[in-house]
C-alpha cells in the first residue's frame, strides 16, 4: 500500500488533535484567497504555477491532455517570465498580497472584538502558496475552533475561484474525525457593505485626484464557456459595477466592465480591458480611472497588469492621463464590510454572544463530569 507523500497540503491527515474536555470552544473564521509564490524568482513561481494551473476547476479539459500541455509546455516558459513581472511588484517584505492579506486578518481579528462577547479566532489560508488553507484550518482545528466560517474573498462567484476553495476545504476536512459545524461565504458581490466601501474608496480617490472621463471596472476574466455552462460570475461582476455607479451617480457613458487577465487562445469574456484602453487612448480620451472590485488585495493582476502595463498601453495609443484606483485593502470601509459578513453568517452561533467567564465555566464543568465517565483530568 502506498503512503500518501506528506505535504502541507495534506497535513492535516496526520496531524493528532488531542481533545481536552476544559478546553474553551471557539468560532473560527477562515480568510481565503488565491494566493501568491514565496518569492519572485522563475524556481518559486514554477511550484505555485503548478499546483494553480494543475486544479481542474482552472482548465476544464481531459486531464491526460492537460497534463501534457502543463509539463511539456507552460511550466518550461511561464515561469521566468512570470518571475520577470512578479519582480517588479516584490517588496522588501514580501509578496504584496500575502502581506495586504496578513493585515486584513489583523484588523478583522481587532474588529470582531468589539462586536463578539465569545473567543474568535481569524486565520489565513491561500487556495494556492502558503499559508495553505490546510494551513489555516489546522490552526483553527488545534484552536478548538468547533464552527467555522470559510470566508473567500471573491466578492463575485466563480467556480474558478471561490468553486475551488470549496473543494480545497473539502479535502481537508474529509480527513478530521471530529468535523465542526461550518459555514461557507459563496458571494457578497452586492452586499450593502461592500457596495459602500467600493464608492467611498472612488469618492475618496476623486476628491483627492478630480475625476476622469471614464471609470473602468476592471475583473478577472474567465473562459466564455464557463459563463455558457452556467457560471454566474459575469452577471455579479456586472451587478457589482452597476450598484456602484448608481452610488456616484454616473451616467452610462461615464463607466464600463470590462474584463482582464486571459491566458491561451480561445475567448474570454469581453470587452477585453487592454482592446477598450488602445481604443479609448487612440479615441483620444484625456483622462481615464481604473478600478478592480473583484481584487480584495492589491497584487500581480492590479499592480504589474493594470498600474503598468495598461496603463503604458492607454497613454501609448494616444491618451492623457490614467489614474489606477487602489484595492479595498486594509481600508477601514473594507474591514467594516468583512466584519459585516461575518455578523451576518455566524448568526445563531452561540459562542458569539457568550462571554470567555461563562464558558470557562462551562469548561469546569464539563471536565468534571468526563472525569466522572472515566476521561483523564485534563
């Protein structure tokens, strides 16, 4: 019989989680995202590249073929060139997005403090790099973290996106014995909150910065056939982009969606977000805003794709001025929306409302009725 290679993506089957019966239950709450390489070099991105490009929520195709292509093709190319544009948007501390991410969990964290009576504990797990979201969950888990919100910060549903994180918590979880009660955030793409904190970052931006001609909501594109097949990801980025004009107020000429970030040959869902900025700098617009609602954390997609390459695309055709409006981030108005999302999904979960000093208590006890049963006194 072979024996399952230990990786960190599969920890958890091996990981012992030793129950104590004075142990304190908590609500645990998991922020998800992509995820990003450990570093910007061609050896790093080609172990994040090929555990991305491997999920078949990703490319849907036989997996035989897939395969091929991967490791015959993409995995000798991609990589360096990837490692290139990564480069150019590494930090002294790190990745962007893991570090955005890491705030975000810190501030969420302080957040919920004010709001819930009972012991709550935030952690991080990226879909794809590190921290794994089998990461995130075994700290959880060694937490007593007895329910769990799983949180992907994917504001619009995709199965590429937030499809995949369902799965990769499901192939975690299928190992525990003792499984909590969890929850799962699938979309907030129209959530008050989040609509709010969108239009006071534009609003912000503009009285700073003025105004443009033009607003761009820029997303993540998808293959077309997903939208065919049933995806609802091009109607909520849509939704999305509408709610927000409707708050600022703009006419139908002054936004457009658009759609950014294809990979390979066939179509993605249009209007591709590089063909309208050649078209609108070659109309000879003065001045156009980009901003990206699906972005939770500034990263490779925002900082390289949109802040350097489109925008030298924008004022080569002929354009004056491109302004790229940054990420929700760590924003107070972003935090407030994530903490807004996590009232509303743990509703009914008790240990929200109750205080450390009861359950204490109740710990007590517990313990000394197992003690009773026979249970060792711990």
């Amino acid at each position: 019989m072979q024996v399952p290679q230990k990786t960190e993506q599969n920890m958890a089957i091996y990981n012992t989680f030793s129950y104590s019966h004075n142990s304190l239950p908590i609500t645990g709450i998991l922020l998800t995202n992509l995820g990003t390489p450990d570093a910007p070099t061609p050896l790093a991105l080609r172990r994040y590249l090929s555990e991305f490009l491997a999920d078949p929520r990703i490319t849907e195709m036989p997996r035989w073929l897939w395969w091929l292509i991967l490791h015959g093709i993409i995995l000798r190319i991609r990589p360096r060139r990837s490692a290139r544009n990564y480069q150019k948007i590494w930090t002294e501390s790190g990745s962007p997005l893991l570090n955005i991410s890491q705030t975000q969990t810190q501030a969420l964290q302080q957040a919920i403090k004010t709001h819930f009576a009972g012991p709550m504990m935030i952690a991080l797990g990226m879909r794809y790099g590190n921290p794994s979201i089998a990461t995130g969950l075994e700290q959880l888990r060694q937490a007593n973290a007895r329910r769990i919100l799983i949180l992907p910060l994917y504001p619009q549903y995709s199965a590429s996106t937030t499809g995949s994180t369902f799965d990769a918590v499901a192939d975690v979880l299928k190992h525990w014995r003792w499984l909590p009660d969890v929850r799962f955030v699938s979309h907030y793409h129209e959530h008050p909150a989040y609509i709010r904190a969108l239009t006071a970052q534009i609003k912000n931006y503009w009285a700073e910065h003025g105004s443009p001609n033009k607003l761009l909501f820029s997303y993540h594109g998808i293959p077309k056939r997903f939208f065919l097949a049933g995806d609802p990801y091009h109607c909520e980025c849509y939704k999305t982009a509408r709610l927000v004009a409707e708050q600022l107020d703009l006419s139908e000429e002054k936004w457009q969606v658009v759609f950014q970030s294809r990979f390979g040959r066939e179509e993605w869902l249009k209007p591709y977000a590089d063909h309208t900025l050649a078209v609108l700098g070659k109309a000879g617009m003065k001045r156009v805003d980009v901003i990206c609602p699906g972005f939770a954390a500034d990263c490779l997609e925002t900082l390289e794709e949109i802040d350097h390459t489109n925008r030298q695309l924008f004022l080569q055709a002929g354009g004056s001025e491109f302004h790229y409006i940054p990420a929700l981030n760590d924003n107070i108005e972003h935090i407030q929306a994530l903490l807004e999302l996590t009232i509303q999904h743990t509703q009914g979960w008790e240990d929200g409302t109750q205080t450390t000093e009861v359950l204490e208590i109740e710990a007590q006890q517990r313990t000394k009725r197992a003690v009773k049963l026979g249970a060792p006194n711990k």
